[in-house]
C-alpha cells in the first residue's frame, strides 16, 4: 500500500466510523486534493489488495472492515447512532473501536433474532458463532462468506 491508498484507506474507514456511509470518488478527491482519477487508480488497487471492496463494477465503496457501506443483516447500535458490518465477527470490531453497545443480527438456519451486547468490553449474548468457510477462503466470495 502506498502513502495516497493509506491516505485514502484512512479516509474512507474515519467517514464510515464518524457519518455511518462511505464517501464518493469525487468526495475523496475534495478532501484530500487528489484528482478523481488517482482516486479511482487507488480504490482499484486497494480492492485488489483486499484492503476494501468495491460494489461490482463501479468505485463506490461496499466494505472497508470492519465496516459496511451498503445496509447489512449485521447492525451495529451505539446510542443513538448506527452502523451496519459485513459479519458478526466485523460487528464485534466496530464495537471494540467505538465502545460499548450492541450488535442485532439474526441465525441464519432460524430466523431468530440475536442480540450480541459489548459493555465493558465483554460480549454478552446468547448463541454460537460458526464461520461457514475457512478464513483462508474468505476472500473467494468476501460479498457472500
């Protein structure tokens, strides 16, 4: 990773964290002074070294982890704000950046709601965690593991 994707990384994970959405290309251009297309040059190279993931097809951001850009079942709830995570593994890592709160998702086989509560950095909740995949295949189809 070079200094403009570090630079750029950074931007795009701090907005997450502080606005809940990813910015845009010409957002990131703006604010760091960068012309759009060292922006674009940069997020390609930072979605192939699997730094963040681009939506198919376009710039726009759809992960930087822990975060999510696009709505997930993963919702991460501090006071009154929200965020959404790409699993719960990621929605455990927002909170342990951002502090005490709550992670709503639901199981997979049953529907049933679950609720995983962070308060003084120990995870309350009840049920079992189970990664369907490898972690060292996680990234065959990071959208859908």
């Amino acid at each position: 990773m070079n200094a403009i994707e570090r630079l750029i990384r950074a931007r795009v994970i701090q907005t997450l964290r502080d606005t809940s959405a990813a910015p845009s290309v010409a957002e990131l251009a703006v604010a760091l002074g960068l012309d759009a297309s060292t922006v674009r040059k940069a997020m390609n190279a930072l979605d192939d070294e699997h730094l963040l993931v681009l939506r198919p097809g376009t710039h726009d951001v759809w992960m930087a982890s822990p975060f999510s850009a696009i709505p997930s079942d993963f919702i991460v709830r501090r006071g009154d704000r929200q965020w959404f995570a790409n699993c719960v593994w990621d929605g455990l890592s927002v909170l342990a950046l951002l502090g005490d709160g709550t992670l709503e998702t639901h199981s997979p086989a049953s529907g049933e709601a679950l609720t995983y509560e962070v308060r003084d950095g120990r995870v309350r909740g009840e049920g079992i965690v189970h990664f369907l995949v490898p972690a060292r295949r996680f990234w065959d189809e990071i959208g859908f593991t």
